[in-house]
C-alpha cells in the first residue's frame, strides 16, 4: 500500500476541471481519494495499491488531465508529496484491496 498526502494551490473550480479531465472511469490502483478544503488551497488523501501503479495513473491520466485542465500551461513543479508511513488500514472502501 502506498499513502501520501498532497497540499495544492488550487481552488474547487479547477480541482473539478481536473476530475472531469480524468473521467468517470476508476483509475487503475486507487483504493482511495479525499480531497478537503485547506486554507490557500486543497489537501489530496491518497490510497493506492502500491507507488508502482500510483505512478502508473500519474504518467497515463492523472497529468495528461491536469495539462488539460490549466491548458496546457500547467506549473512545471510538483507540490510537495509526503507519504505516510501506514501501520494499519481498515474500513469497507479497502476491504478489496489486494
């Protein structure tokens, strides 16, 4: 399992471009997404499977749709990925998890 948290700069209306760019499809590996309200933008939650298919989704429909979403003018550095050292998931969304 691989868990980070992300603090971005964006507010709603950009984050929902985002997510239309993405799809409706489940993205391959996601066991979970939060995204909250922080002051001076939004904090992504991520749970996948593993970092392998969590760059996998990056590479193949994560940042192709956020290049869509700023038009192609997207910032040319990452925020900050800090990843959490998990000791223990539960709950009925992980239940599935390999």
């Amino acid at each position: 399992m691989y868990v980070f948290v992300q603090d971005v700069p964006i507010g709603e209306p950009l984050y929902r471009r985002i997510v239309e760019e993405i799809g409706p499809e489940p993205v391959a590996g996601s066991l979970l997404h939060l995204c909250v309200r922080r002051e001076g933008g939004l904090r992504y939650i991520d749970v996948w499977e593993s970092k392998e298919a969590c760059a996998r989704a990056f590479d193949e429909r994560i940042h192709p749709a956020v290049d869509r979403a700023f038009g192609g003018n997207r910032p040319g550095t990452e925020p900050t990925v800090e990843v959490l050292d998990v000791i223990d998931a539960s709950g009925s969304l992980l239940a599935s998890a390999p």
